[in-house]
C-alpha cells in the first residue's frame, strides 16, 4: 500500500511563539509504518510525501490511523491532533480529508490518497 500526504490545515497551536513545526506519523493496524518530513513554522503546508509499506492479507482491510505532531527542538514533540482511516468502508481512496481531534476537539484535516499495489510473484 501507498499513502500520499498531501496537505495540512490546522487550527490548534502548542508553541507560545510563532506556529507548529508539523510532521504527520501514520499507523497500519497500529504499526508505525512511516513519518512524513518537518516543516518549520506553518500551520497550513502541502507535504506531498509517499510512504509505502507491505500489507498481510487484503490490503483495504488494513485501518490507517495519522498523528499530527509538532516537532520541538527541546524535550519531547507534542501531539497536535489525530485520525483515522478505513479503505474498507470508503468508496474512494483518493483525495479523502480526514479531519483530525484534540481530546475531541476539531483541529484541522489532512488530505491524503492510498493506493493498492498487487505484486506479483514469478
């Protein structure tokens, strides 16, 4: 499978000085499978990164899960929001939003397509 992050948009900020350093993890069934690149100072970036990983089974029957996070150059980063994908349930896989909470509060969205790769073995 192929996750594209596309774009961010997001309204909560965790730094008292300027905006978030945002970078996006991305979970497969609860595995970390990738993170996307910081970017400095911005609450609204187009990303446009690939990730790609190797599923077990159906590949549309995987659930992704996406946190948003704020890269700080002292102690830990902070979590600014997260959310969920299921390709099982949806009827496209390309260009969904997916909007992101805080202790259930609507903070923003990602933009993200996931495409399937059959691999075929010789």
């Amino acid at each position: 499978a192929v996750v594209s992050t596309q774009s961010t948009g997001i309204t909560r900020k965790t730094d008292m000085i300027g905006s978030i350093d945002p970078y996006v993890m991305v979970y497969a069934n609860e595995v970390l499978v990738g993170k996307t690149k910081p970017v400095n100072n911005t609450s609204s970036v187009v990303v446009d990164e690939l990730l790609t990983f190797k599923t077990k089974g159906d590949p549309l029957a995987i659930k992704l899960h996406f946190e948003l996070m704020d890269k700080d150059d002292v102690g830990d980063d902070d979590q600014v929001g997260s959310g969920s994908f299921n390709p099982s349930v949806e009827e496209s896989l390309e260009n969904q939003l997916i909007h992101l909470k805080y202790k259930g509060k609507d903070i923003g969205s990602i933009s993200i397509t996931v495409k399937i790769r059959e691999i075929v073995l010789v």
